[in-house]
C-alpha cells in the first residue's frame, strides 16, 4: 500500500492528528502503509527522516518494518524489477508502440463510448427528433463557446501528439459540406488570472465585459442553420485541487447559450466537464444535449461522430445530475443516508444515475429468475431476460441490474446496482442477458457485527436503463 502525496505528512502538518511526527510515521506503517508518496512540498520524505528514530524510540519494531518491506519487495519482485530484461515482458514493447496509431484508435474508441446523450427532442413542426444532424442537409454551423476550440484533457494527462478539439472535429466531418464557423462567445470563468493573493492564499482576478462577445456569436448563431454550443468546465473549476461552491455552469456560460438558442432554435449542447452540472435551462429550452465528459485526445473525432450519426452513443451517467444543490445535505455532512447518490436521494433530479439515451430503441422482455439456494447463508440465483433492438439504428444498451431490500431492520438504500452488461445490437435483433447474484448482492455492512450480513426477508430484482427507468421487476425471498 502506497499512500497519497502529502498524506503522511498531513497527519502532523495539515490534520493535527499526531504532533510528534517520530509516532506519527510508526502508526502510519503499522496501519499497512509500506510506502510514502512525496510530502507535496512540506518537508523531506516523513519515513526517511523520522522512521528510524520511531524504532529507536520503540514506536515501531522492526517485526512491523519488515512487514512493509516484504510487501515492498514482493511487488518489485513480481514487477520483475530484478529478472534479467529478457524475462521481462515490458521490456520487449518497441517504442513504435508509443503514440502508435493503433492506440489513437483506442483513445476514439474510449471516447465515443464515454459520451452520453442526455437529451435529443423534435423541434414544433419537425417529424425527426435534432439528433443526428444530417451533413447534406446543412450549409453552415456555428460552433460556440469556450470549449469548443480546445482540448481539455483533464488532469495527469501529458500532452499527445494528436489533439482534436470538438472545432476540428466538426470541421474535418463536413470539410467540402458545409460551412464551419466559430466564435468563442465568452471563457469559462468570465474573469481572467491576473496573479496570486499570498496573504489571503487565493488567486486574484480581472472580471470581463463579455457582452458584445456574446452578442456576437448570437449573430453567428442567427446566419447558420444550426448552432453548436460547447460549454461546461476547466482545470480551474473542475481538477484535483479545486472545488466548486454549486453545480451552475461558471462563468457568463448560461448567458452565452440563452442568448443563442434565442437567435437559433436549432441549437446543441455540448458539456465537456468533470463534474455534474445543473443546467436546468439548457435542459427545458435547448433540444438536444450531448455529455463529452473531458473526453481525451481524440474527443472532437468522437463528439462529431456522434452529432452527424457515425457513431450512435451508449454510454450512461456514473452520477447524478440534480436539479439544484439546496436539498442536498452539506457538503461537511458525510452521512449519504441524508439524500446523496441515487442510493437515499428521493428528490426530483434532472437526469438519473445510469441514464442515456440513444438513436435507437430497447425493448425488455422475459425477465427469469432461476433459484439455486435462497438463504441467507448462501445465495444462488440467475437472473435473465431478453434485449431486443426495437429501432431501425445500430446501437449499444447498458442493461443495469439493481436490487432493493424492500424491509430492513437498518437503514438501506432505495436500490444499488448491483450488475450491468453494455450490449451491441444490429435492428430487430434480440440477445439474452444474464446475471448471477451471488450474497455480496444482499448484503450490507452490520456495524455491531464488523461484517457483512443479509437479514431474511423480500427482495426486489430491477431491470432498467437508468436507475429511475426500471422496465422489469421481480420479487423474491430469503429464508
């Protein structure tokens, strides 16, 4: 076990859990952490300046010590860190695989199957739902917005070579169609860095005047047949070391996409974010959203593939978008119990844990549950049920399994997902999908116990497509 940057030090510096760091590091290792990740800039490394003389002291012993350094040395051993290099089979990769084109195709496909649609609505008089946009039916797009002419990578990413932002993206797929044209509109923030307060430990900014910007790609907006408005956020809203006081979309952002789906009812949302977001305007007033996530190097190939029907999306939300953040506990509040996660949140939210949409449809059907042992000593059964391709589309469906303790003496959660399965199906065909629920499925945490424990009693098994769009149900018990 390795611990975080700055973790062990923090025990002394940051948590004042321990003042004397010499007891601070003997704990740290007799907890199991056999290594210590750099201090983040507060002093040198804790275990090689304090661990010997926490032996000395009698703190540790070195029977503890030397648990942590089998450990240690296990792991390079299996590592192969002292094989000859011919043993090695890292050692055999040619660096032609780095950047190859073999792994750009990877980092495509990884992107087309994170992005989820979230919306996709027929405009009043319009027979066909906006998605996918038809290439030969269009002369010119606006794209917009900050995140529309870059890559946002994320946090720990490097730099590749190859770097398509969503701007290039659309351009390639209608080079010699139609008409691209950009305007940024407004930045995320709406101010720009200008410095650092060290007194006050926090960075100084400059508010910007982005009206006559946004005005002006809301006149792009007006002149195009179709707008593509790419929002969302940053490493500066959205990263390791920052957080955010509410879920609105930062900046002038909502003022920039109001203002444009005014010019044009034709409009598309793109969030390129790394957070939920709460965008209960786009969501009432825009007709189709598409969520890219911080989507990678190949994320503006993939987002066009998506928007002009190349690539049908299947992917589903591993979060909960909620309407608004008021009804949620506060944030120093770790019991989740209180209405975090679809697992105890009963409030009306803009898009469910498990949710996406696409440009086909699913039919579920003969849901089955075979019974081997029902007993909460030993859980055995097969859950199955048919997926049937219903539209006229190729496309992707992720069945999602969820159970529910319909009566426990403890407080459980409303449903927790307990199995999902992504399936490939051509038009009209149908596949069987199954499961095996085994006891970790009914368990739960007993905290007088110190284990894991199924109370007696009813179940419910939930088949659906989002953790809200339940489309079969069974019930079962445990003796």
């Amino acid at each position: 076990m390795v611990s975080d940057c700055g973790a062990v030090s923090d025990l002394v510096t940051r948590q004042e859990f321990e003042d004397d760091p010499e007891k601070a590091v003997a704990m740290t290792a007799k907890a199991g952490t056999d290594l210590e990740c750099e201090t983040c800039g507060v002093d040198q490394f804790y275990y090689d300046k304090y661990l010997l003389n926490a032996y000395k002291k009698g703190y540790i012993t070195e029977e503890d010590i030397d648990e942590n350094v089998k450990r240690i040395f296990r792991a390079r051993f299996l590592l192969g860190e002292f094989d000859p290099p011919e043993n090695v089979p890292f050692t055999k990769i040619p660096k032609e695989k780095l950047d190859s084109e073999e792994h750009r195709q990877l980092a495509l496909e990884a992107a087309r199957e994170s992005i989820v649609l979230l919306k996709n609505a027929r405009l009043p008089g319009q027979d066909n739902k906006i998605l996918p946009l038809d290439a030969s039916s269009i002369k010119r797009v606006a794209v917009i917005g900050p995140n529309a002419n870059k890559v946002e990578l994320g946090g720990y990413s490097g730099t590749p070579s190859v770097s398509i932002s969503p701007l290039d993206g659309i351009k390639t797929k209608l080079e010699g169609k139609a008409e691209v044209v950009f305007k940024q509109g407004c930045s995320i923030l709406g101010k720009e860095y200008i410095g650092w307060d060290e007194e006050m430990n926090e960075g100084i900014y400059n508010i910007l005047d982005e009206k006559k910007s946004i005005k002006d790609a809301a006149a792009l907006a007006a002149t195009s047949d179709v707008a593509i408005v790419v929002l969302g956020t940053d490493l500066s809203v959205a990263d390791e070391t920052a957080d955010v006081a509410d879920l609105n979309l930062p900046g002038n952002q909502l003022d920039l996409v109001q203002k444009v789906t005014m010019a044009n009812k034709n409009t598309i949302v793109v969030l390129i974010n790394g957070i939920a977001l709460t965008t209960n305007w786009i969501d009432e007033n825009v007709p189709a959203v598409v969520e890219a996530w911080y989507v990678g190097q190949a994320g503006g190939t993939a987002i066009a593939d998506v928007l002009f029907g190349d690539y049908n999306p299947g992917g589903k939300l591993p979060v909960t978008f909620y309407k608004e953040v008021e009804s949620l506990p506060h944030l120093g509040d770790y019991d989740i119990t209180k209405g975090r996660t679809y697992w105890f949140n009963e409030a009306e939210v803009l898009y469910p844990f498990g949710h996406g949409l696409s440009y086909t449809t699913f039919a579920y059907e003969n849901l089955t549950v075979e019974e081997n042992s029902l007993t909460t000593n030993a859980v055995d059964l097969k859950v199955s049920l048919d997926i049937n391709n219903s539209g006229d589309v190729t496309g992707d469906e992720v069945v999602q399994l969820y159970v529910r303790d319909i009566a426990s003496s403890v407080i459980q959660p409303i449903k927790r997902l307990r199995a999902f399965e992504r399936v490939a199906l051509d038009p009209g065909e149908t596949r069987k999908v199954s499961f095996e629920l085994r006891n970790e499925d009914f368990s739960y945490w007993d905290d007088t116990k110190k284990d894991w424990n199924i109370e007696a009693g009813e179940f419910e098994i939930m088949i659906g497509s989002s953790s809200e769009e339940i489309r079969l149900k069974a019930s079962l018990t445990l003796d």
